[in-house]
C-alpha cells in the first residue's frame, strides 16, 4: 500500500489538518493486515464519544503483523490496552467501553 501524501501540510502545527510527518520506526515490518475492520463495528462511534465525555484519549493502532486491532484508552495516570484478533473480539471492546465509560 502507497502512504497517503500529506506533503501540502507536512510539519504543520499537529493541529486540524495541519499534520506532524515523522519517519514511522516500522516501516521494515509488513503484515497481513487481517485485522478486524472497524467500519463494521456500529457502536464505534458512540464509545469514542463516550471515551472523550470522559475526558480521556483513545489510541487506535494495529499489531505489527496486521494480525489484530490495538485499543489503548490513557485514563488519567492509567493505561487499558486490549487486542482485538476477529470481529467478536472488537464488538466485545466497544461494548465494553460504552458500558465503562457510559457511566456518569
């Protein structure tokens, strides 16, 4: 897969659309990338509107292999990461994450 040129942009301020370029340290590493998708997953955004009702982060990555979805919430001094391999897994997050993080 090509990256995405965001030249136009590139060093800007990491605000809106003015994107922050960095070399990516893993480059060498090519996966499978059979990940779960999250376009299929309905709840997505209802538990990122929750995560930030919150007032935390949510980072969203994949494994190096491509082979599962990485979900990291920062909560104040607090890390929770959890591994997504298969659509099954990725529901159980989100749904796990709206029924934390819906709590008032």
């Amino acid at each position: 897969m090509e990256p995405k040129s965001i030249d136009a942009k590139r060093n800007g301020s990491g605000k809106g659309a003015e994107f922050v370029t960095r070399k990516n340290p893993f480059v060498p590493i090519i996966g499978t990338s059979t990940r779960p998708a999250l376009g299929d997953v309905q709840m997505l955004g209802i538990a990122l509107d929750k995560i930030l009702e919150s007032e935390c982060a949510i980072i969203i990555g994949q494994t190096r292999d491509g082979g599962a979805l990485v979900l990291t919430i920062l909560d104040g001094e607090e890390r929770h990461r959890t591994y997504c391999s298969n659509e099954r897994e990725l529901d159980q997050a989100i749904s796990a994450i709206v029924d934390i993080y819906g709590k008032p």
